[in-house]
C-alpha cells in the first residue's frame, strides 16, 4: 500500500466533516431558536416558528448528505438534488447580503461553501461515479 487514499475516499471524508455544519447548527436552531444568533428577544412568535422550521429542515439535509457517504460513487441522483437545495440556500444568502448587508463571518463562510464547494463537489462526485462505472469522462452517472 501507498499510504494515498482514493478520491472517493477523499470525497467522503470531506462530505463528512461538511455535513457536520447543517448538522449541529440545525440542532442548535431547533434548539435555541432565533437566540442561537445572539439576538436579543423578543422577537414575533413567527420568526421563532419560521426559524425553528428552517433549522430542522437545515437538520434534515445535513443528515441526507451523511446519507450519501457509504456508496457515494451511487449517490449521484440524491448528490445532485442535496447541492441544488444547498446552492439555492446560499443564492437565498447573497440576495441577504445584497439587499440587507454582509452577515456574520460564520454566515459569509456558509455561503461560500454553498456557491463554491458545493459545485465543486458535484464534480468531483461526478468524476467518482464515472470512475466506478469505468469512464473517465463526466457524465449524468
């Protein structure tokens, strides 16, 4: 052995620790509600359940994504449908930042994740997919 790990090992380190995010800050949405962003309440109780709902559902696709970590190089389908929900958040951020300002560097952080990474990782999934169909080429694997 080499000591070198696959790409798709790579991969499904990477997904791993970034799913971690929608994971643990869902939790602590769900949690804690508007409070978890160090705001002062109060604050309308639809803001609270609106919060709490976007926090659980954040909860919901962080775990999907863990649920494409075994097989990944199968997952393309849900791989592809768990970015776009990611990608669309983080556009929903920038139209934030250019109609409200620049947030927080935590939420900066998340948006570059989600517009930036995120695609990136798409196609490097591709790439495992293809790899383990036996193409080299990127395709709708």
């Amino acid at each position: 052995m080499d000591g070198k790990i696959s790409a798709k090992t790579a991969l499904q380190i990477v997904v791993a620790v970034l799913a971690a995010t929608p994971v643990l800050v869902g939790i602590e949405g769900i949690l804690f509600g508007p409070a978890f962003l160090h705001v002062a309440a109060p604050w309308p109780v639809d803001l609270d359940s609106h919060f709490r709902f976007l926090s659980g559902f954040f909860l919901a696709v962080g775990i999907a994504w863990y649920s494409c970590i075994p097989g990944i190089e199968a997952k393309t389908e849900r791989f592809r449908l768990l970015a776009a929900c990611t990608f669309t958040g983080g556009l929903a951020r920038l139209v934030s930042l250019f109609l409200v300002g620049a947030p927080s560097l935590g939420h900066v952080a998340g948006l570059c994740v989600e517009l930036l990474a995120v695609p990136a990782l798409v196609v490097w999934q591709g790439r495992v997919a293809n790899k383990a169909a036996g193409r080299g080429q990127l395709s709708g694997a």
